[in-house]
C-alpha cells in the first residue's frame, strides 16, 4: 500500500515554490499554485493519433481519459485541468520533435501517450529518468518500455503487446491446428504480437509457415491474401487495428478464405470493429483485456456513461483512456495537488503501488516494472458482439525481463 503521510507534499515544499516564483519567473517557470487567487491548471500534454488509420484510437482514449476526470469532479487534485494535445499521426519520426514541444517548451506535468510503439519508444528517449512530466501509456506495447527500457516515471495503463496474444497460441493449439501462417503491420507491436502469439503454438508442437509483413499503415492485402490461400495454413494470427483492422477482416472473408482458413489474433481485430466489419467477423476468436460485453456493473456504468457523453460505443482504448485518467488521479492525490518536480517521488510511489479497482476491464494492479497485470478474455464474434468464452489467463504478467528501475 502507498504510504499516504510520505506521500503528502511538506508546507516547506510549497513555501520553496512560491519563494522561487519571482526570481525564475522570467525562465517560464509556471508556479504549481498562484500565490494570491486562483490555482494554476494542472498541464496534461497529450500525443494521440487523430488522423489515419489510429484515428479512432486516440479519440477513443481522449474521451476516456476525460470521462474519468470529469467523473471526479473535472479536477486534478483540486486544480483545474490544461490539455495539451497533438497529433502524433502514428508517426516515429516526428515524436521526438511533439514531445520535447510537450515536455520541454510546454513543461507538461503529465504526458499522455501514445498508441504506436514506435512513437512510444521514440517519446521514452525524450522522457525517461527526468522528474517531470510523468508519462502515462495509454495503448503502445511495445515490450520494451516494461522491460529493458522500463524507467521511473513511466507507466503503462494498456498492455504489453506480449500479453495482448500469449494465450492466443494455447487458442489456436487447442482448436487442433497445426500449421500458421502470421500476417501483420512492420513494426514493433506487429512482430511483438505476433512472437507472443506464436510462442506457446511452438511449444504445442505447432509450425509457423510463413510471416507476411505489410509496412505500416498500408492496406493492400490483396496479394497476401492469395498468398496465404495457397500456402493452405490450418490457421492465420493476425494482428490489424483501427481502420486497417475493419479493412483486413473485409477483405479476408472478401478472398473466401474465412470458412476454410480460421482467424485468429490479439482482440483489437475485431474490438469495438464488428459494426463495420459485419458477417465478416463472424466466429473470429481473439484474446484481449477487454471486451465490450463483460457482464459487470462497473463495465455496464462505464458503457452507458460513455454513450451518453459522446453518444458512442465505448470500446478497449476507451477503457484505457478512463484507467489512464485513473492513474492521474491516484498520483495527483498523493502529493495534494502538488505538481512541483520535488513532488514527483511521490507521484512515483503512488503509482508504483497503483491498484485500479474500478476499472471497467476488471481489477487490475501495477507491476513492479509499471505495467498492468491483469486477467486477459478469450473471445468469439458471435451475433456481433464479442462474446467472452472464458478468461485465457488469468493475473497475466509480463516477464519484464530485463527491467531495472533506480528507485
Ligand atoms: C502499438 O503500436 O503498440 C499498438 C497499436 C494499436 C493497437 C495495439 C498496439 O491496437
């Protein structure tokens, strides 16, 4: 448990500040807390996906994250919130540019993002080991940034792409396959999914006969699709998102390969997607964190908060957006509002030990290397919705090799 009193920011803390305030005013320092009248807003800076194929995934998180907040009273610690909010567009080569605008110019004191691995990995480099911002991930897996690259003040309230799809292998050797064929995107979270998703089918005696990779955000799947229809693989692991997700389920049920050649993959193939994708998804099973239909009552508050704000379905990156803000809230709540660099200790400590209770994916705790560890659902498109079979695996927790963290 979090150790409140430590927590708490000292009176000396904010005396310091405001003493400071005048001489480094001219620096652009922005005080936490104005000495006389109203309090400074919090400053959240935002790197999200709001164009492209990522497009509906970085709203999806925004809208979650703001749900949360505003659910809490539209505050952060008794202050008033500062978004900050730039269009990564999916897009490794101009992270570094956005989020030294964030952190740097913009002095965020959280920053929130991204979806992409590779702009996440790219925004590590920027952010790990300072004292401010804290950034928290709300989607990019990509493994490193729990493992080898794990650091201080990063945390993750998404997945690790090995967890989204290391039971998908068990999945696909129990149905009785025998031989796969992978096919995703070129990048970190597309052959990172794919290894999880082919790891234990290995072990079962399994065989992966070809991986089709398809450079990130194309959508030409036409002559894969003739590929894989002549390799005759017993099953495909697919991983696709957002707007390529729903054209790559069209297009594989398009090629006549969905009643001989089963898909299977990480969820985000078929959730909050069926809608678009239709009788194409039909029987697809996938494993995920999530799923729209899990029967609880906080998942059923969640849902119908979230269509009454945006008159949406919520979805798996909404729910990461509302843990994310979460997060927010526990870390702010240990410092009383104090977002000072002196403060961030603090703010680390609390979300080290972090416990979301309320989430709607289930409960789900912080890891020691700052990940979730949480129960991941197997799932099957069944009348349009993504029915939950089963848990695949349950308190799933990435081995985060490789992970030393200095505090
Ligand atoms: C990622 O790039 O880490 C990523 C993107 C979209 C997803 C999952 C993972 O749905």
């Amino acid at each position: 448990m979090t150790d409140t009193t430590r927590a708490r920011p000292s009176r000396r803390r904010f005396l310091a500040g405001a003493a400071a305030t005048g001489a480094i005013a001219s620096t652009g320092f922005v005080p936490t807390r104005f000495a006389i009248g109203g309090q400074a807003p919090v400053k959240v800076g935002i790197l999200l996906p709001y164009s492209g194929t990522y497009a509906s995934l970085g709203e999806a998180i925004t809208n979650g994250m703001k749900m949360r907040i505003e659910q809490a009273g539209g505050t952060l610690g008794g202050r008033p919130v500062e978004y900050i909010a730039i269009d990564s567009e999916a897009s490794p080569p101009q992270a570094p540019r956005h989020t030294k605008k964030l952190v740097i110019k913009d002095q965020v004191d959280f920053l929130v993002g991204p979806v992409h691995s590779g702009v996440a990995l790219a925004m590590a480099q920027v952010v790990a080991g300072r004292d401010k911002p804290i950034m928290i991930i709300p989607n990019a897996g990509a493994n490193a940034l729990t493992r080898g690259q794990c650091a201080r003040n990063i945390f993750r309230a998404s997945f690790s792409n090995w967890q989204t799809c290391y039971p998908c292998g068990q999945v696909m050797a129990d149905d009785g396959h025998k031989t796969v064929v992978t096919m995703t995107w070129k990048y970190a979270a597309g052959n990172e999914i794919m290894a999880a998703g082919t790891e234990l089918f290995k072990e079962f005696g399994g065989a992966v006969i070809k991986d089709i990779r398809v450079p990130f955000p194309d959508v030409e799947f036409q002559a894969h699709l003739s590929e894989i229809a002549a390799l005759k693989p017993d099953a495909v692991l697919a991983f696709f998102s957002g707007g390529g997700a729903i054209k790559f389920v069209k297009d594989y049920a398009a090629a006549g390969l969905k009643d001989s050649i089963p898909l299977y993959g990480p969820g985000f193939l078929t959730e909050g997607l069926t809608e678009g994708q239709g009788a194409a998804a039909e029987g697809i099973k996938t494993t995920l964190h999530y799923a729209r239909t899990l029967d609880t009552p906080v998942n059923r508050m969640f849902l119908e908060a979230y269509k009454k704000a945006y008159n949406k379905e919520a979805d798996v990156f909404a729910v990461q957006g509302f843990d994310t803000g979460s997060l927010l809230l526990q870390a702010i709540d240990a410092t009383e509002g104090d977002t000072g660099a002196d403060a961030s200790p603090a703010m680390i400590e609390a979300l080290s030990a972090a416990e979301v209770p309320d989430s709607p994916r289930g409960p789900w705790r912080m890891s020691e290397a700052h990940n979730p560890i949480m129960d991941i659902y197997l799932r099957q498109v069944e009348g349009g919705v993504n029915k939950i079979l089963g848990v695949a695996s349950r308190d799933l927790e990435d081995p985060a090799t490789g992970c030393k963290l200095d505090t």
